[in-house]
C-alpha cells in the first residue's frame, strides 16, 4: 500500500515539497525576466547596453538563487534564465560592452 502513500505537493508551483519559498521564488521569476530581456535585445546591436547590463544582473540573482535553492523545479528555471541571461550578457559585451564602447 505504499503507492498510495504519495506527498501531497499542492503547496505552491515551484514548492514540490509543499513549503512556501518566497525568497527562491522571487528570485527565479527576477532571473526569468532579466534573462528573456538581456536575450531579446541581445538581438539589437544598439540595444547592447541594456543586453549586457540585464545579463550581467541575470547571472548574479540566477547565481545565487542557485546557492539557495531548494527544490529541482526552482534550479530548473534558474537554469533557464541563467541561460538566457549569459547568452544575452555575451552577446552585448561583444555588441559594445557594459560602458558603450568608451575608451579612456
């Protein structure tokens, strides 16, 4: 009878072990749409300030929602937008940088 024994993991979306995680919540969906945005504009070559400046933010919050991530389901978004924030960051460091080409 084990197999009808299964955890209830109604407590939240991302929450498979039925505990509210606000904190690693907050911080996927922050990863989520600075990735998605340092990805678009990553497409627009004079976008390249908001690309790299967004990345860079993405990894950093995708970076430590990791360390304090409890759940597969949450590491698995951040991991999305860890993603999608690196290809976005490189791609507007190569488009021009963080500073805009500024020399001196």
């Amino acid at each position: 009878m084990a197999q009808t024994m299964r955890p209830n993991t109604v407590g939240g979306l991302f929450a498979t072990d039925g505990k509210p995680h606000p904190l690693q919540d907050t911080l996927l969906a922050v990863t989520l749409v600075l990735g998605i945005t340092s990805f678009v504009t990553a497409m627009f070559h004079d976008l390249h300030l908001l690309s790299s400046w967004t990345g860079l933010v993405g990894i950093a919050t995708g970076a430590y929602g990791q360390w304090v991530s409890e759940t597969t389901r949450e590491r698995f978004g951040l991991i999305l937008g860890l993603g999608a924030s690196a290809v976005g960051f490189f791609l507007g460091m190569a488009h021009g940088g963080l500073f805009g080409g500024v020399v001196g």
